[in-house]
C-alpha cells in the first residue's frame, strides 16, 4: 500500500541522487528481478528529462528510455516528457 509507496520513493530519490542515468538504464537492462527493475524504472523517472534524453539514442537503452519517458509523462504529468515521446515515436525510434 501507500507505506510500499513512499519507501520506494525514498530508495528512488537516494539512487537518483548518487547514480548516472547510464547507470541505472544499466541496473534495469541486466537484472530479472521485478522489484529492482521496479526500484529502476522510479529513480529514472525522477531524473531530470535533460538525463534522460541522451539514452534514446543508446541502442541498449533506447526502449527503457522510452519507457521511462512515458512513466514520467503520465504518471508525472510532464508534458515535456510525452512531446520528447511523441517525436521519438515519429521517428521511428522505438522500431529500431
């Protein structure tokens, strides 16, 4: 519940803090578990878009960059975030 919720926000605000988005992209492309890709997905949805961005045109990293954008984008409501997406989309990008 709602206790689950804060002390991941509080985990993903440390992370965010001491780790690269690289780093965490990293985290999230290499483990299988589902709370640590959880844990992941939030400290690369709390990053500023500006480190988020670069990842797109990371071939390892591009699809969790997207999916990072759209968290941010709908669960953040950041506009920001959902214009980035939709020109990523127009390119093409998600297609490879």
């Amino acid at each position: 519940g709602r206790q689950t919720t804060v002390a991941l926000n509080n985990i993903a605000d440390r992370l965010a803090e001491r780790y690269a988005s690289t780093e965490i992209a990293e985290i999230i492309r290499q483990t299988e578990l589902p709370q640590i890709r959880a844990i992941a997905y939030e400290t690369l949805a709390m990053m500023p878009i500006q480190n988020i961005v670069p990842l797109l045109d990371d071939p390892l990293y591009s699809g969790i960059a997207a999916a990072s954008l759209e968290q941010k984008a709908y669960e953040f409501e950041s506009d920001e975030a959902r214009d980035i997406l939709e020109q990523f989309d127009s390119e093409g990008g998600l297609n490879g």
